[in-house]
C-alpha cells in the first residue's frame, strides 16, 4: 500500500468517523487509519486520508479510471502522430500538430508521475464486503471529468476564483469559526480560499476524485506542478495546449487537510462541523435533495451553516426532482434548517484566458442555519441487490427489454457488414429475417451505420 507524507493533524482525526460503521472512531495507525468497531483499514494516498466505505473496492475503480485516462492520451497521441504523416499538411497546421503531439506526451508522463502512488496500491477489493456495502463509484466520472477545474482554480489568477470566494464568504459572516467542512471540495481553491481568509481553525476539502485532491494538496503546501490545459476554444494555434504552471498565492495556513471520500457516505462524526459548503455539487450527486439535506444536517453542529453554492442545475429523468430555488428553500428548511436566506449572483465560469469559450452563471448562494438535529437516512444505496449479488433473478426492466431488442437488431445488422454488402442489401436481408418493416428498414440501417461512424469519429481527448 502506498503511503506517503505525515499524517495531515490530528485535529482532523477527532472530526473522523468510520465511513462503513458510520459512526465508530477511526484510530490512526501506521498505514493509515482503522475502525475501532469494524477493523477495517483505510489507507492514505500521499497522506490524505482514502476513506471510502470500501477502501479496496474504491481504490481498484480509480486504478482502472486512470488507466483508461492514461490508454486515451496514448491514443489522441497515436492520432495526432498519424496526421503528421500527411506530407502535403501546411507549416502551421504541422507546427501545432507537434506542439499538441508533444503537449500530450508531456502530460501523459506528468499524470503518470503525480498519480503514481495509486498504481503502487495493493489492495484487494474483497468480494464479501462488496456485497454487504453495495458501494459503488458513478461510472460516468473519470479521472478527468472536472480536468479543467485545476486550472481556473490554480492556474488562471484570482478573478473568478475570488468572486465565488466572496460570495460564500459573505454567506458564513457570522458562522462559529471552528470547524469547516466543503463537500465536492474539487480541485479545492474555494476551500483554500475561506480557509485562509476565514480564520477556520480546522478545515477539511472532501472529494472522491484523487487526482483533484493530489494537485490541490500539492500546490496547498507551496509547491508547483506543471500541467497542460487543453482549452476547448484556443485562443490561437498555440493555445491549443498551454503548459500552467499551478500554485496557490501561498502555502495554506496549518488545519486544511483534504479527504477521499463518497460525500454520500462522509467519513465524519456526528456534529463535527460549524459550518459546511457545498459548491457546484448538489445538482450533481445522484441523492434526492431531501436525503442530501438529512445527511448534511448531522454533520452540524448545532445552529451550524450550511451554504449551498453554485447552479441549480438538476438534470434527474424523474422532472420531479428537478428543483428551483423556491423548492430547495422549502426542502431545506424541512430539513432541519432555519428558512434559508437566498442570494442570486451573476458570475463568469470557466472563463480561460486562453480559450473563446466561457460561460456566465447565475449562481444561488444559499444559507441555512441548523434548527434541529435530524437523523441520517438510511445507507445510500448505489445498486439494487440483482446486481449486487449474483444469485438473484434479474427483473425484465422495460428499459432491459427494449435494450434486448435492440441489441438483437445492432448484433444481426453488424454480422451483415461484410465489406461487400450495401446499405440496401442489408436492408432487404433485415426484412426477410422479420426485424423490420422494409420500408423502414433502409433509413434505420443508415442512421445505425452513421451513429457508428460519428462515434468512431469522435474526439476522446481531455
Ligand atoms: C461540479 S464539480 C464542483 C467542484 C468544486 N466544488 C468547484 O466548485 O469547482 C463537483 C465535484 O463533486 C465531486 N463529487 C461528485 N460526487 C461526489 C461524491 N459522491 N463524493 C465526493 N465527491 C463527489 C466531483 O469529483 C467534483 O469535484
């Protein structure tokens, strides 16, 4: 198991609990840390603390997520080197393929070095635990999903950076100053930001994603880490890659200390925080916000706050629990909290300097204060038991079904490309074999084909 770095403070170790046991200490040992209850063994990466429920588990996903962000910079390289061989390509256009060939070697060596301490882990994912905990990691995140985040936040300067500062800053005036929480925490700026200005005598950036919370760690104790943004619209041939150099302003103050963990199953005990932020984050996790507020309330000291910061951009298939601010003002005051006071500010986002792209938000900065103390909800359950175990009938979902009917149809009309066959003998055969109608046989053999196309097409870099 990799470890390195000292132990962050043993301050942080007081606010910790166990993330499986949910409420049981955590004893600090050589490694790491263990559960006073259950004996589990959590690692550090770096010397943060790695608290997932299922620390083997967790480990191995975010093994694979790196080795498949490393596998895809192999591959745009590969690509941009087989452009190269184009002899008739224009000066210009040779000049910024090499500078983007050698941009994402660079990067492929520097992540590789930064993220070697998760390749060195050991540890096992244990099968009977998994089942019992059911824990499970978004497979739509990646190593590199919020990529662009460690460049405005170390990279770009202060403007954004400050005014998002401010503005949960404002919100917190008042707020007992001892414990700080932010949950989502990203590539953690905000958190550095309110702990150095706030006077926190302890703050603690939670986020499950290592290689946000290895840069931000780095830069937080005064280092520099040297990374190439890849800008979505560059501002010229050469801002197609820009190597940043990251740094904080400054060293963080002693007490911020950075934990991996699943905010839904937040490694704390009960009551530990004064006040805790959540940015850009509850639009994102995949928990009802009323469940979210019964998990964050405990987390609180009494009269504690909590200030929800960011866009209100729920996107759940259900259309119900796609919120406004009016319904997140009354979901959290159900939830223990005083009537939340509601700012709405207008503010740049992801505004590079060296893209054309960037947005405007308009941003909700919400503060409620803890009235009563609610309990936990039960356990976030990250996948139904069929899936889980491996003895349990598995339902005929409609969403399986339609799924079964289509894999039939894409399975017969690949096995009809042959190198030979056209779009319209494909068609006919589909027909004949009683898969479609054919009169609507051609258009969808088409539109199958194109989709395969496109999506071989596609760029797959950062
Ligand atoms: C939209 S980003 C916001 C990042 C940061 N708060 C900011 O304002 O830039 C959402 C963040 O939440 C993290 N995240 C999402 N689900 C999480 C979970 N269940 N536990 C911990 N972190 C999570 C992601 O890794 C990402 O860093």
């Amino acid at each position: 198991m990799a470890r390195a770095g000292s132990r962050d403070s043993d301050a942080l170790q007081r606010l910790l609990a166990c993330p499986r046991c949910v409420k049981a200490r955590l004893d600090a040992v050589k490694d790491g840390y263990r559960c006073r209850r259950c004996e589990t063994e959590f690692p550090e990466l770096e010397g943060i603390p790695w608290l997932f429920a299922n620390p083997g588990v967790a480990w191995g996903e975010w093994r694979q997520r790196l080795d498949f962000a490393q596998k895809t910079l192999a591959a745009d390289t590969a690509r941009v080197a087989a452009s190269l061989e184009d002899g008739s390509l224009r000066d210009s256009t040779r000049a910024r393929l090499e500078h983007l060939r050698d941009a994402y070697t660079a990067q492929a060596e520097a992540l590789g070095a930064l993220m070697a301490p998760l390749e060195l882990g050991t540890l096992e994912a244990h099968y009977a635990t998994y089942l019992a905990l059911r824990t499970r990691l978004p497979s739509d995140h990646g190593l590199h999903t919020y990529y662009p985040n460690l460049h405005r936040d170390w990279g770009w300067g202060e403007g954004e950076n400050r005014r998002s500062a401010d503005l949960v800053a404002e919100a917190l005036a008042g707020a007992a100053r001892d414990t700080l929480l932010v949950l989502g925490s990203g590539a953690s700026r905000l958190a550095y930001d309110l702990h150095q200005e706030g006077a926190w005598g302890q703050s603690v950036a939670l986020d499950f994603n290592p290689l946000l919370l290895l840069v931000a760690k780095t830069v937080c104790a005064g280092a520099t880490l040297d990374l190439f943004e890849f800008p979505i619209a560059p501002r010229s041939a050469s801002e197609v890659a820009v190597r940043q150099t990251l740094r904080a302003p400054a060293p963080a103050r002693p007490g911020l200390d950075f934990v991996l963990g699943d905010a839904l199953r937040a490694p704390f005990a009960a009551a530990s925080f004064d006040a805790i932020v959540t940015p850009w984050f509850v639009d994102v996790v995949p928990e009802e916000l009323s469940s979210l507020c019964a998990r964050v309330n405990p987390l609180l000291r009494s009269g504690g706050s909590w200030v929800v910061f960011g866009s209100l951009a729920f996107s759940n298939r259900d259309a119900a629990h796609n919120y406004g601010p009016e319904e997140v003002v009354e979901i959290v005051a159900d939830g223990g909290f005083d009537i939340p006071e509601l700012r709405e500010e207008t503010i740049p986002y992801m505004d590079s300097p060296h893209s054309r792209h960037g947005r405007r938000e308009q941003v909700v900065v919400l503060r409620a204060r803890k009235r009563d103390d609610r309990k936990s909800p039960p356990r976030h359950v990250a996948l139904p038991d069929y899936l889980v175990k491996s003895d349990e009938p598995v339902p005929l979902l409609e969403a399986f079904h339609l799924q079964a009917t289509t894999t039939r149809i894409h399975a017969a009309l690949m096995s009809l490309v042959d190198g030979k066959r056209s779009i319209d003998q494909m068609a006919t055969m589909l027909a004949e074999n009683g898969f479609m109608r054919r009169d609507e046989a051609e258009t969808s053999v088409r539109n199958f084909l194109i989709k395969m196309y496109d999506e071989a097409h596609r760029p797959t870099g950062l």
